[in-house]
C-alpha cells in the first residue's frame, strides 16, 4: 500500500503547469527522493501510463482511466441528465455536458436524439477542446494565458479543411466567447456536424461545465440555427445555475 500511496503521489505531480516532468522535477513536487520516484515513474511507463522520452515523463489518456468509474457517481450527471433529456426532446437534437481535463473535453451526460457524427458519443467520451464547441466555452472560462499554454502544450491535428489549428485564430475565438457567452463551431470536428455550447456555471459564478447541442450542418444559416438553439440552451443554463453550488 506505501508503493500504490508514493505512485499516486508521482501521478500527482502531473498538472497543467508541469505536463512534461524529469526525474528530479518529479521527485522534488512529489517529495519523494529520486530513486523511489524513479521506480514509480518507470513502472508508470512500463504499463503504458507514462511516455518516456529518455529525459522526460508524461502521462498518456490510459492513466484516465483510473477515474473513468467516478463518472457515474459524481452528483454532476445525475442533476444534469433530466434537463438534458427534456431539453433534447425540445429541440429534436442530441445534447451533452462535458468538463474539461487538460486540453481535452470529458462527456459526462448526454441525451442523443440522432447520430451526428460517426463515432459514438456517451458519458466517458472525450474529444479535443480546441476543435469543438464545449471545449471553447471551457478553454474560455480559463485566464488567457492558461488557456494558450494548454493549447500549445496539445497536438492540433486539421481534422476537417474548416479547423481552426493556428494559435492566434484560436485565442481570437476564446474571446469571442467570453464577448458574447456562447461558442459555436461549424465543421471543425466533422464535416457536416455542427454545434452550439454554453457555459454551466454554479451559485457562485464559476464555470463548472460545458452544455451544447450537436445538429447537421444544412442549407440553413448558422445564424438561423443560434436563433433556434440558443435561446434553450440559455435558459437550460439558467435553471442549473441556481441548484448547483
């Protein structure tokens, strides 16, 4: 049990100020000495939850799922799931609540009408922030500077010929979001997918979440589509905010 304590402690250490670690910066923020660090970092690497590159470690998408499981017991999903599905009967599209983990979008809960896109989405699902519409208003709802880091320190593949990759593009739309309260992208995951997302915030006023409706992309203007959805969504917005804390 010391040996599980000391390796969780080493995963620990990974954050998104220090994604890439050595063995003494390791060791140094998990207060462990080298050697014992060493061992829990190789062994992390050996069982495919670390990548070494020769000088530094970084943790791989396997270490999630040590906290996969919590999903379904974490109060979010379960308050969650019954707007979620009034609100897809509503508007006759699919929607999802996501948080965010590093650069990437985690679906939490999810009301599917139709299949959009051609993977399969539900809770435990993840998708990169800086392409879809849940990950912007999450990106966006970080200091500016936090946000850039986090997408520079993220592959940004050209998943569709209308995906935004370049930084400053990116950075210019993270404040277009937080100037008008939504975030909106238009075949940027996938060609013929659409989507439109607003920020979940609590009593308090942080963001705690992401919500968003997924459509197919059609002959209607994506103005005309944020005159259907939007006006849903905030209100969805709305109702959550005063219940969570």
């Amino acid at each position: 049990m010391g040996g599980l304590a000391k390796g969780l402690r080493v995963i620990e250490a990974f954050t998104v100020e220090t994604p890439r670690l050595s063995i003494s910066e390791a060791s140094a923020i998990a207060g462990l000495d080298r050697a014992t660090t060493r061992r829990c970092l190789l062994t992390l690497a050996e069982h495919g939850y670390c990548a070494y590159d020769g000088k530094y470690f970084t943790v791989t998408p396997r270490v999630l799922r040590l906290g996969t499981g919590c999903l379904a017991t974490m109060p979010l999903p379960r308050i969650v799931q019954p707007w979620l599905d009034a609100l897809s009967e509503e508007i006759g599209q699919s929607t999802s609540v996501a948080i965010l983990d590093e650069a990437e979008i985690v679906y939490v809960a999810r009301a599917a009408q139709r299949k959009v896109m051609s993977i399969a989405l539900m809770p435990g699902s993840r998708l990169p922030a800086y392409c879809t519409s849940m990950g912007r208003v999450l990106l966006a709802a970080l200091p500016a500077e936090t946000a850039r880091n986090r997408l520079l320190a993220a592959p940004l593949p050209q998943r569709t010929p209308r995906t935004i990759t370049e930084i400053d593009r990116l950075m210019t739309a993270l404040d277009r979001v937080r100037t008008e309260g939504y975030g909106v992208v238009d075949e940027e995951v996938e060609l013929g997918l659409r989507s439109i997302a607003v920020p979940i915030v609590n009593a308090r006023g942080a963001t705690v979440a992401a919500l968003n409706t997924g459509f197919p992309a059609s002959s209607e203007t994506m103005e005309k589509a944020q005159e259907r959805f939007l006006g849903p969504l905030l209100h969805v917005r709305q109702e959550l905010s005063r219940i969570l804390n």
